[in-house]
C-alpha cells in the first residue's frame, strides 16, 4: 500500500502544528467559535450531542496493522476504548477532548494517517471497493488511482471553498459495491471495445434530501485522462454550483438544473483546455504510486485444511458460507469480519478488537485490512487454509458473526444518540431488528437483504439505497420511522420508494418483521431475494402487509 | 401574532470537554440540567443567551431550548433534550454514569 513520501509527512505535520496553535488560540480567547470552526472543520472535528468527534480518513478504506494498533491506542487514551467506522470507509471517535485533539492527530501523523478534508466543503476522502486489489471480478485495483485523487484534492487551492461537499467513489469491478451511483462522482472501471481497461464516469448521483442516481456523463474515459476529466467536471461545478442555498448546493442539484448535456459540453471543454497543461506528470506519479499497489506474493498450497473444517464443523461452514467473497488467486478468500454482531452498534469496534485484526492481518492476511461503506471489516487475501484459525480467533473476539450481507447487517448512521443534527435515533432500531432475527432463527433462510437506517435527511445510513430503508424522523415530538423499499446501491442503483405513514419506535420492529416474514411466504423460490420479489410483485403487497386494516388507525 | 412564549432553559456545550451544560441564574454553567434557570419571560430569555454568549471561551453554541418546571427543577420537554441530560442510548456513557 501507500506509503507517505517526506512531501506528504511534511504537509501533514505542518497542518497538525498549525491546529495545534488553532486550539490554543481558540482555549485562551484569541479566536471566536465562528473564527475557529472553519479550521477545525478542515481537520475533521465536529462537536455533536454530547461531545466533540473526530472523523478519521481512512483513504480508500484501506489500513494497515501498524495504523488499525493505532486507532485501538487512540480510542483508549483519548476516547472510551472504541472507534466507530463509517459509510465513507472513516473511523469515528466519538468523544476526545478539544485540547487532546493535537496530540491525536500527532498520533495518527505516526502512522501516516489524518483527518484532513474529512469535513467542509471540500473534496472529501475518496472511497473505493473495500475488495479492491482482491475481487476475483476485478480489471484493475482502483486504489493507486483513488490515492493519485486523494493527493490532487488535498489542499488543493482550486477547491478548498467549494459550493459543497464533494464525494468520489470509485470501483475497478463492473459490479459495483462502492455505491458510484450515489456520489457526486463515480467512476467503475470497464472495458472499451478495443479491450482496454477506463473509466465509466459517473455524476451527480447523491442521497440526502433529494436523491439521486448518477448518470452517466463519459462512457468511457481512458485511464490517462482521468485527472484532468475530474478537475474539469469540479471546476465546472465550482462556477455554476449554487451557493446562494445549501441544499440545491451539490452538484446532483447543478446537473439537474442545467442539464446533463450542458454540463458534459461544459466540462468537455474545460478537459479540453486542461489537458495538456497536464502534461503527463499525473501519470509518472500514477506510475509511481502504482508500484506501492503491487499485488501480495500469493503463495499456492493445499486448501484440504479448509474443506475438511467446512465438513466437520457447522458453524465455520455456515461462516464461510456469509462472510467468504471470491478472490482473485487460487486457493484465497476475501474474509469480511462483521462489526454487526446481533444486538451490538453497527461498525463499532472496540480497541482489543481492532488490535486482533490488526494480528490477524499480519499473520494470515499479507498485512492488509479493509473497511468497508458497510461498516464492516475486510481481511482482503487470507489464504483458504488459513481460514480455521481466522475463525477460531474471531470467534474468542466475538467478531465471528455469520450475517454478511443478511437482514442484521444493517448499516446504521450514529443518529440522534451522538449526532447533533439527527431528528431520531438509528442504533437502537438497528439493534432491535438484529436481536430479534436473530431469535426468530430465520435469517440464513431469508438470504440478501440490505436495511439501512438513517437519522435524519441527510441519508449517511444509505436508506435510499437498502432493500429496506428506514428514515428517522422527530413527528411533533415523537421518533417516528418511514420505510423505504426496493433500493439498490450496486450498478443497478435506485432509490427506494416510500411505504406510506410512518411508525412510532415501538412498531417499526414489528412492522419490519411483517414485510420480512410476509416476503417469505410471496418468494416463488428461495433463490428469489427479497428485492428480486419486491421487483416482481410491486408495492401493494408489501403494503398490505406493513398496514393491515385493523392497525391502519395506529400508524401515524 | 406571535406564538406564546414557553419556558426555557439556556443551554451549551463546554468549550474544551464537549458535553452539555446549562446556564445557572447565578451565572454559573452545570452539568445537571435540574440546576439551570427556568425562563418564563421571553425578554429575560433573550438577555440570559446574550450573556452565554458572551461566554465564549466557556461555552459553544448557546441556544434555549424548552424546559418545564419539575419537581428537581426544569426538565426537558423534547426528546432531543432528554437524551442531552443523559447521554447514548446504546453505551452507559456520558452524563448518565458521570456524578
């Protein structure tokens, strides 16, 4: 992986020095809160409900062991012995002290990490597959070019006062499962008809109050001309944005009210001029951090170890069965640990447990750990034999929950139990809803199923985007819970499509159970998903079943 | 016409710890909301968050929010408010478990 130049560790201990002199001018009085918020914005902390918080950029969901030891070291000397991980592939920590915040980003300086451009109207950390360098349906990792945008954003002077936020994501793999649809730009790596590997680029896609998918502005961009294509696409934005209302600010709003025609003849001209004063340093740095990506030495050994385990023993088979996706090498398996276990927070994960991943990373996964949008972990190369140790160790750390990708692993934003602009809470729905599929036993029986609940508006639970989509919401006082369904955050992404009223916190558990219970009973097979049913049957039925007369008069 | 004014309670966060406190009547900020001043009279309200603003090297983000007066003292009257006495629901941390 990546790993800083003295140009990149200079700039980094530059920024912590000059935020440490920030805080001290903000503690004795020479800086106003208006004055000092902006700067500590750039640096990624927030004050919430109860305290401040601190957005980690972890760039492209990529760690290594020696930086996962330090998040665990951070979360037990400045915060309370956890960290949260996030939709953008961040870590959270959710309650440092503002005169502590110095020394922690000297801490995370150690092990070339930092928490710029994880807020403010800028471009913010680039997410990526969390398979990435791994997926067996990859046609190239995409990171050395997410980490190629992660330097050209950084600080850049063009783009440090933009209309908005600006959030990229981009995929190697044709299936998508960085959600590119929903950001404000995506790219996915495809193949021309030549057989060459570039860039399906992506725009103004985006979930919030108006959601979105993206469209389609280049079908394809060669690879080579990616950097200069996307400072084209933001400058455009940058000059046509809106910044007299934030929320027709992002550019899914600029595209929509311009045109996408517009905006492509717009940027295509931009590109046009762009282009060559790019020359070709973009591409002998691309080559240079290329280098840094090289594949690990995959090894070929016997993989009977494994088979013979998923022959004897029940609960590693029905582990490998969730939590395994297919690798690119022979005999490997990307691991996905799930942070979701029944009843615990989604994507909380405490210090012990981050300082075992990061031990099993390094002994059985080429030093390489992953976070994914799920909120989830990923060893991305462990070799198949290595697997029933992986488990046992898990397993002794309660990180062996077999849910990947089924109805508890559920992606919840922190809501209104740390979230200062929350309407209601998510944790204790998401928490509710996984303990009790857990006692009805069924969840392996219901397969795929993707909930994700937001607290607010602002949609950082991606509840556009689940099968089920739960949005939280303050009714006169009261937490009330709309339900969204058919959301699709992969390639073919679309926005779900309300119920009708929403529940009050002690029925939206029941009413989840109805629509999942009743999907069961109107699946033709058990092949059918609940989203492929959903696609099939429409609406109503689903309806029927979250409303039934009799309780129609108790929905709000 | 104006909407009757309801009780209020100014309200912060501390400046280098964070977490929620409100404004006394004799001016000091406290952790337990049941201490702070009950607000009836609009004017007053608007005069007391001028002085938590003011307070700027103490206090963040000063507002007034709803209170009702209970038999402690003011006591929230919305759910956000509530939570803010006490802290996340789904770790016994914050206010709940701190004296």
């Amino acid at each position: 992986m990546y790993s800083y130049t003295d140009f990149d560790e200079a700039f980094v201990r530059e920024r912590v020095s000059q935020f440490r002199h920030q805080v001290e001018r903000r503690i004795n009085g020479a800086l106003t809160e208006d004055e000092f918020k902006p700067l500590r914005l750039m640096n990624g902390l927030y004050l919430q409900l109860h305290a401040y918080m601190l957005r980690v950029a972890v760039p492209y969901g990529t760690l290594n062991p020696t930086q996962m030891r330090q998040l665990a070291y951070i979360a037990e000397r400045w915060d309370k012995g956890y960290g949260h991980f996030t939709t953008r592939q961040n870590i959270q920590f959710n309650w440092p002290k503002l005169k502590d915040v110095p020394d922690i980003l000297d801490a995370l300086a150690d092990v070339q990490m930092h928490a710029i451009q994880t807020s403010g109207n800028t471009i913010r950390n680039v997410t990526a597959d969390h398979f990435a360098g791994a997926a067996a349906d990859e046609i190239e990792d995409p990171r050395p070019v997410a980490e190629l945008l992660r330097q050209w954003s950084t600080d850049h002077p063009e783009f440090q006062f933009l209309p908005r936020k600006f959030k990229i994501a981009v995929t190697g793999s044709p299936n998508d499962r960085a959600v590119t649809k929903a950001h404000d730009v995506g790219l996915r790596m495809v193949r021309n008809a030549a057989g060459e590997p570039g860039y399906e680029v992506i725009v103004g896609g985006g979930l919030g109050r108006t959601p979105m998918v993206g469209k389609v502005i280049r079908d394809f961009l060669p690879k080579a001309d990616l950097l200069p294509y996307i400072e084209a696409v933001v400058s455009v934005w940058n000059l046509l944005g809106r910044r007299d209302n934030k929320y027709k600010s992002r550019i899914k709003i600029t595209v929509h009210e311009n045109g996408l025609e517009k905006i492509r003849d717009l940027v295509e001209k931009r590109f046009n001029t762009l282009r060559p004063e790019f020359g070709d340093v973009d591409q002998a740095l691309l080559r240079e951090i290329e280098a840094q990506f090289a594949a690990p030495a995959f090894v070929k050994r016997s993989t009977d170890a494994y088979e013979q385990a998923r022959a004897t023993n029940a609960a590693f088979r029905s582990w490998t069965d969730t939590n395994l996706a297919a690798h690119k090498a022979e005999g490997y398996a990307i691991v996905s640990i799930s942070i979701k276990k029944h009843g615990a927070t989604p994507g909380d994960a405490t210090a012990e447990q981050m300082r075992i991943m990061a031990d099993l990373a390094e002994r059985y996964g080429h030093s390489e750990l992953r976070i994914s949008h799920e909120q989830n972990v990923n060893l991305p190369h462990v070799h198949k034999s290595d697997l029933p140790a992986v488990y046992a160790a898990l397993r002794e750390a309660d990180l062996a929950t077999a849910n990947i990708g089924l109805v508890s692993d559920i992606i919840a934003c922190p809501g209104m139990d740390y979230c200062a602009l929350a309407t209601a809470r998510s944790i204790p729905i998401a928490q509710e809803i996984a303990t009790r599929f857990d006692e009805l036993k069924l969840e392996h029986d219901i397969g795929p199923l993707k909930i994700k609940i937001s607290g607010c508006i602002n949609a950082c639970g991606h509840h556009h985007v689940g099968h089920i989509g739960i949005l939280g919401l303050d009714r006169a006082g009261v937490e009330n819970y709309q339900i969204t369904l058919g959301g699709d955050g992969t390639e073919d992404a679309a926005i779900g499509s309300r119920t009708g009223p929403g529940f009050p916190a002690e029925e939206i558990i029941p009413a989840i159970e109805r629509l999942v219970l009743g999907y069961l009973d109107m699946r033709e097979t058990p092949e059918e998903t609940f989203l492929d049913a959903y696609k099939r049957l429409g609406m109503e039925p689903f309806k029927a079943l979250l409303y039934p007369p009799e309780n129609k008069a108790n929905a709000a | 016409m104006s909407r009757r004014f309801t009780p209020k309670v100014v309200t912060a966060n501390a400046l280098i710890e964070g977490d929620v406190v409100w404004l006394t009547e004799d001016d000091r900020w406290t952790r337990t909301m049941s201490e702070a001043e009950l607000i009836d009279d609009e004017a007053h309200a608007e005069i007391r968050l001028l002085d938590a603003q003011r307070q700027a090297n103490i206090v963040v983000g000063a507002y007034l929010a709803d209170a009702r007066a209970g038999e402690e003292g003011p006591e929230p009257t919305h759910f956000r408010e509530a939570f803010r006495t006490r802290g996340p629901s789904n770790y016994a941390h914050g206010k709940q478990v701190e004296a």
